[in-house]
C-alpha cells in the first residue's frame, strides 16, 4: 500500500531517488570500468596501440594533408587526429611538430578564427613555427595581434599577396613590426603576389622586414615594381645582413610569359650581403651598372649561382661576372625582344672562350633563349673545348634550352654535323651537354 499523506510520499519518493542515484553510481563505475578494461584489450589486439609513443608520433607526422602548410579546419591534419579516438588526441597533443605551420588567411574570419589559431601555435610549445599568411593583415586586427604574439618564434614566414585587395590593405610591415629586430628567430622569407600583376609598393616595407631579421639565411620575392623613394632614403646607408646566402628577387620566366618584368634588383642598391651564394635577379634593366658594381664591391660574397636575364646593355654583363670570380653556376636568360639575327650571349661566350681568368671556378653553364637566335656554335665548340682544356677548373655541364616551337621551327639554328661531332668528343670526354628541349637534340 501506498502512503497516503503527503510527507509520507515525500519521503517515499527520496528513498527511491537515493536507491536510483547509487544505482547509478554503480553503473557508472562500471562502464568506466569496461571501457578501460575494452582499452586495454585493444591495446593486445591492436599493433599500432604497442607501437612507442615516438613511433606513433612519426606516423601523425607522415600523413599528407591537402593543405601545406595546413589550414586551422577540421577536416585537415592534425585538426582530424583530435577527433579519431582518445589514443590518437593524447598523442596529436603530445606531439609539438605537428602543429609548428599553418596557413592563415588574414581577411575578416571572426574572433574565434585568431583563437583557434593561437591554440594551435601553443602546442607548437618552444618550436620555432613557420606561418603563411594570405590576404590582408589590415582587415583583420586579430590576426596582426596574434602575428605579434608569436614573432620571436618565427622560423619561417610567407605572405600571399592577394591580387584581389586592394593595393592600400595589402600587408603593411609596421603591422608585425614591434621593436626593432623582432624576428630574430627569422631564417626564411618568402613574398608571392601574382606574377600577371606585380605588386607595388614602397620598397621600405621590405626593408624594414629584413632590418628586424638579423638571421634572415633565404629571401624569395616575387616581381615588385617600387615606388620612387624620397632623396633622403636614397642617400640612406645599406642594410647589411650577415647571413643571408640565398636571395631571389622575382621570376626570370616572368618577362617571357607575360611581357614585362617588374623592378625587384633596385633593392640592392640598399643592400650588402657578404654571405650571399645564390642569387637570381628577373631583370638587370632596373639598376644600373655603376650601381649594381657598387654592390658587387661592398658586398664581397662568395657567389656561387647566378640566375639572370643579360640586360639590354650587353657589355655590362661580362662587367659584373669578372667581379664574381667564385661563380660555379650560371644561368642566362634571353629576352623575347632581341633582334632575331642578334645574340645577346655573343660577349659572354666569347670571353669564356679566350680567358682563363674569367669565372675560373665555372662548371655548370645554363642558356636560354625565346627567340630564334643563331648562335655561333663554331665559338660555342671553341669554348667548351678553351674551359675543359685551358682552365683551372673543368666546366661539368652545358646547356643550350629552347621553347618546344622552336625545336620544330627553327631546325636549321642547330649545330652542323662537323660540330656535332665535336661535342660529341667533348661529351665521350665527361662533359654534359643538352641542346634542345625537353628532349636532347643532341
């Protein structure tokens, strides 16, 4: 019989409530206690549960994503490892490298977005982090603070210049620069934009970016067309940076497909870098002689690879490469204006084939033309033969490269048979050489 007073179903009811509450107390300890007992289990039964930590680390650390550097998204790595299992969490958290880069878009995303990615950067823990960023940073405050936060620790940095903001958003250095030399951790520096578009913009900005990285070993910018600087920034003395070895200002392929090249070698009047060993310039036309020697004086570098197009003022070509002595690589590039019976290599080649003080140190040497030039091979064979004979060092490799049209086209610009045999000596004596295309002609 049920109690019929209301205290006495009060009561009734609080003892059921208690009977239920420890029941499920019971229950609960219980699940807990077979879902350790099912871990362990599958810890027998499954091998990569035995693996050490260390090994199952180098596996997260394998996968591929479909973003690199990856995007703060759940569906990509290591985000996706957070949501497997609570063996594949535990370690993806254990496990700084996997979240050392990321790709970040700077346009507006909310505040959550820069909160995301200021977890992620903090499992990264002490490593130093490498950040692609794309877009604007004016856009979104959030992201230049978070950029801010973590600007000791960048190792490595990208920016995508989107062709789609407008030029007066488009990453403004004072944005990450806090206090003079805040990138110290700074090795590489990579600037994109579209190569249909140069970007244009005060040359300072960069500048100002390699000022505050004293570290900086590897630069590579797109083509930039610069604004005019004022006489004072001029006058202004050039930044040194010691460590720099590899410098790469914009695509040498830029002036062939698309007609125009944009004005990145200015920058080096307000450079010296006496650690610099590889260096590729779109275009020489933007600095001039006096000022590229200039350069090539203060800075003293071991150059060892150089990659340009020969400027318009052929002589000028032969002037710089005696001032690089150390020049094991070079790689020439003609210009789709030459005159069609001109050849812009002409200088060059010749000296290399008569003096043994010219680039001593050369063993690979690199050509390429867009237009249908005849080249000498007569000198050609007569240099080749002067370097491999007459020269402190032996040239390794050579390479005449044309567009595929022109192997179709221009049959009768291809060396006769007398020279043809020739190389063919020369190449049964360990010397590599490739005329033509993708396929050797020779």
């Amino acid at each position: 019989m049920w109690p019929n007073s209301v205290a006495e179903l009060h009561e009734v009811i609080g003892e059921l409530s208690s009977a239920i509450d420890a029941q499920q107390a019971i229950l609960h300890d219980l699940l807990a206690k077979r879902s350790e007992v099912l871990r362990k289990l599958n810890f027998f039964l499954d091998p990569l549960a035995r693996l050490p930590l260390e090994l199952q680390s180098n596996i997260l650390l394998s996968v591929d994503s479909d973003n690199y550097p990856p995007k703060p998204i759940p569906k990509s790595p290591p985000m996706v490892f957070l949501g497997v299992c609570r063996l594949w969490r535990d370690i993806a958290l254990a496990t700084p490298q996997l979240w050392v880069k990321i790709h970040i878009d700077s346009l507006p995303r909310g505040p959550n977005y820069a909160k995301l990615c200021n977890l992620w950067l903090e499992r990264a823990r002490t490593l130093p982090l490498s950040i692609s960023l794309h877009g604007s940073l004016k856009l979104d405050h959030s992201v230049q603070n978070l950029l801010a936060r973590y600007s000791a620790k960048l190792s490595d940095l990208k920016l995508s210049l989107s062709p789609n903001v407008s030029l007066d958003a488009r990453f403004p250095y004072v944005v990450w620069r806090r206090e003079e030399q805040s990138l110290p951790a700074l090795k590489t520096l990579s600037i994109a934009a579209s190569q249909e578009d140069p970007y244009s913009g005060d040359m300072r900005e960069w500048l100002g970016i390699m000022r505050d990285a004293p570290n900086l070993s590897r630069c590579v910018m797109f083509d930039m067309e610069y604004e005019e600087q004022d006489d004072d920034f001029a006058a202004s003395d050039p930044l040194t940076l010691q460590s720099l070895e590899t410098l790469k200002l914009g695509d040498v392929q830029s002036i062939f497909r698309f007609g125009k090249h944009g004005s990145s070698a200015a920058i080096l009047r307000h450079l010296t870098l006496p650690a610099l060993k590889a260096l590729t310039l779109s275009s020489l036309d933007e600095i001039t002689m006096e000022e590229m020697t200039a350069f090539l004086h203060r800075s003293s570098m071991p150059l060892e690879s150089f990659n340009t197009a020969v400027p318009l003022e052929f002589h000028s070509m032969v002037h710089h490469l005696r001032l690089i002595p150390s020049l094991v690589t070079l790689q020439l590039h003609g210009r789709p204006d030459d005159e069609p019976d001109g050849d812009p290599f002409l200088l060059t080649l010749d000296e290399l084939r008569t003096a043994s003080d010219f680039l001593p140190n050369l063993r690979e040497l690199e050509i390429y033309t867009t237009s249908p030039v005849r080249f000498d091979y007569d000198m050609v064979l007569s240099m080749l033969r002067f370097r491999l004979t007459s020269c402190p060092t032996r040239l390794e490799r050579f390479e005449i490269r044309f567009p595929q049209r022109m192997n179709r086209n221009h049959a009768g610009d291809l060396p006769n048979e007398e020279v043809r045999t020739g190389l063919r000596q020369l190449v049964e004596h360990g010397l590599k050489i490739h005329i033509g295309h993708s396929e050797n002609l020779l």
